[in-house]
C-alpha cells in the first residue's frame, strides 16, 4: 500500500444479488485532503465506503485502513464515521450521547470541546429522541468527531441541515483539514463538494469514471455558459451551429455553447447593443451531470 494512502481499494467488487454494487473498483484515500465521492443513487458510493469500514466484505479484491484490514481494531481508532442513518438510544442526553462514543477512543476531546466545536451546547442536556432531525444530524456530526480521528467518513452528512448549521458544518471540516486530518466526503449537493473539496471522484455503476482536482473535473467539459443582455430572439440563437442550448432568465439571455469565442464574435456582430457579457466555465454540477449521462449511453 502507498504510504502516503490512509485507505484504499484494490480491484474491489461487491454483488447484492444480481445487483452489481463495485465493479473492480480502485480507490484511494490520500493523507491531507478532503476526498469528494460523487455520484448518482445507486452508484455504490455507500457500498464503497461501507468495505473502507469494515462493515461488509468484498466478494473480490481487498480494503485497506493505514495499511491494515478495515476489521483491526488498531485502525478503527483512527476513524470517525457518520453514515446515512444512526440508531442511536433516545433516552440518553446529546452531552451522555458524546461521553460514550469518545470513551472508545484512546485520547478524545473533551464533551465541552465537542459540544463547543458542533455548536450544541444549548442542547446538551436534551434527549437525543426529543430532536429534530437536523439537530440528530448535528449530534451525529459530533459523535464522529469527539475521538479526533485522524481519519473522517461523511456519508452525505449535510442531508437535513438548514443553511447556517450546513456552513457551521462546512467551516469546521476546513478547519480539520487545515490541521491534517483527512476526511471522505460523499454528498448530493455538488455546491458542497465544490467549496470544500481538494479532490473529487465520480462513480458510476461501481466504477470510477473521472477523479481529479474540482478544475481537473471542470476542464473535462469543453461547455461554457454565456450570460449577456441581447434583443436577439432565443428561436434565432439557437440555430446557431456552436449554440447547444439558449433560454432566458431573470438575469437575460443564457448560452451553453462549446466554441464560445466564435458565439461571442457572432453576438457582437449581430446585436450592436449587446450588454452585461459575461463567460462562465462549467461548474461541478455541469460537470457531474455531462460524465454520469454519458457514462449511462
């Protein structure tokens, strides 16, 4: 195994019945970063994360957590996990809660530094039942970080959140990063992989079809996005050989096209009045949306 690897799989695959979950999948989790796993439903980013932990076995290849088989207890100490859902008991206070995971971890936060950092003092002494479910997020959140885990796993950890305690959220795993700790990240927000990612893999149908850098995934689609004030009619535009696609919005005319330059020229010398233009390169969301539909052709 690479040293500078916290996790990895080897060629893994991974049936559920005649359902195939990873198909020979190679992936690494590197020392330093926030690694983004992108994909649609079912495309087994869970499933993956899943044979990282432990959780199932691969029907072929092999799991690797710091260079040991996921089922060591020596490597699970260096982990936090929050997955997609936790049963966690009702009864217990959120502040109960948080003394009892970390007292698996050989040298933990304190209660009052987890509650401190996840922003739950004020809900210390309720019960974990008596929450709502972006507060049992929050609580999840806590229980994954309570053990300072050199290595962290997000399963879609955002999913419920109101928009400030998803930037509370968003701002801590910066900070952990910047203090060394690696975190694997899935999510079905791609503004969220966007921000915080400093690399990003995209599967589908249990492989990976693309993984780079957030600008390496950008420069994969050619499309750029043309914003502009024009009288031009969107009927016209569109017959345009280079136009993919034209619509107006609340901020005017929009353009997808391949070769902008030549579109541009084209505007200028049709529309003497144009205004307001604007060039924007394909975002992530654009990005994921152009490889997963062609990876389903």
């Amino acid at each position: 195994m690479n040293h500078e690897c916290l996790a990895e799989l080897v060629g893994v695959s991974k049936r559920f019945g005649k359902i195939v979950a990873l198909d020979g999948l190679d992936l690494q989790i590197r020392a330093g970063e926030l690694f983004a796993l992108l994909g649609q439903n079912a495309a087994g980013k869970t499933t993956a994360i899943s044979l990282l932990l432990g959780l199932q076995p691969p029907d072929a290849g092999t799991a690797f957590l710091f260079g040991l088989s996921p089922l060591e207890i020596e490597a699970r100490r260096n982990i936090g996990v929050m997955m997609q859902e936790a049963a966690l008991v009702p009864e217990l206070s959120v502040r109960e809660q948080i003394e009892l995971v970390a007292s698996y971890y050989p040298e933990p936060m304190t209660p009052a530094t987890t509650l401190q950092l996840t922003h739950l003092e004020s809900l210390a002494d309720r019960p974990y039942g008596k929450l709502s479910g972006g507060q049992k997020r929050q609580v999840q959140f806590a229980l994954a970080i309570c053990g300072r885990p050199k290595l962290l796993f997000l399963d879609e950890p955002t999913v419920g959140l109101d928009i400030q305690s998803r930037e509370l959220m968003w701002s801590t795993l910066r900070r952990f990063v910047s203090e060394g700790v690696s975190i694997v990240l899935t999510t079905h927000y791609l503004e969220e992989a966007e921000a915080l990612a400093d690399r990003v893999a995209v599967l589908a149908k249990g492989r990976v079809i693309a993984s780079g850098s957030v600008n390496e995934m950008r420069a994969l689609v050619v499309k750029k996005q043309i914003s502009c004030s024009s009288s031009l009619s969107v009927e016209q535009i569109r017959t345009w050989k280079e136009v993919q696609s034209a619509h107006r919005d609340h901020k005017g005319l929009q353009i997808t096209a391949g070769n902008v330059e030549a579109v541009v020229r084209r505007l200028l010398d049709e529309d003497e009045d144009l205004q307001d233009l604007e060039i924007h390169r394909a975002g992530l969301a654009q990005t994921f949306t152009e490889l997963t539909q062609e990876s389903m052709q």
